[in-house]
C-alpha cells in the first residue's frame, strides 16, 4: 500500500469515528496537512516522470535525424544525378505553388 493510499485510508478512519462519536480530538488541520504532503510527493513524481519521458523522447529523436542525415550523405553519394532531379522537382513544385 502507497504512502497516499495509508493517509485515504486515516482519513476515512477518522472520518467514520467522528460521524460515529467515537472520537473526540479530531484534527482537521493535521489530516489537511497529510493530504498537502501527498498531493505535493505525487506532482513531484508526476513531473519526474514526465521529464524521464521528455528525455526519451528527444534522445529517440535524435537518434532517428542522425539515422535519416545518414541514409540521405549515402544516397546522395551513391546517386548524384537522381538526386539533383529530386531536388530540382521539388524546386519547381514549390515555385509552382508560391506563384498562385
């Protein structure tokens, strides 16, 4: 059982004590200031967990643009021509669609 799941369950305790008498010294301020405590534990570990996520992310992506600047230095050394016409295509696709 969580940290959080043990203070859910104080409180309900408590709580049904006190709607049932058998508690006298009930502090609301102690059991608010639990709940503070655990609120603040999870959005840190919310937020650890998605700055884990966001620096997977980045390293996925640049391991894929180092991939992909790699397959392109190969293809335009093995095929020069075939890749002076894709760009030269492109270039008129593009002046193509500016011109409208």
């Amino acid at each position: 059982m969580s940290y959080r799941d043990t203070i859910y369950w104080e409180v309900v305790m408590k709580t049904h004590a006190k709607k049932n008498g058998h508690s006298h010294n009930y502090n609301l301020q102690h059991d608010i200031e639990k709940i503070r405590s655990a609120f603040a534990d999870t959005s840190y570990d919310v937020k650890k967990k998605a700055e884990d996520l966001l620096l997977e992310s980045l390293e996925n992506l640049k391991e894929k643009s180092f991939t992909a600047r790699e397959r392109v230095a190969t293809y335009t050394s093995e095929k020069p021509f075939q890749t002076i016409g894709i760009a030269m295509l492109a270039g008129a696709i593009l002046a193509f669609y500016y011109r409208k």
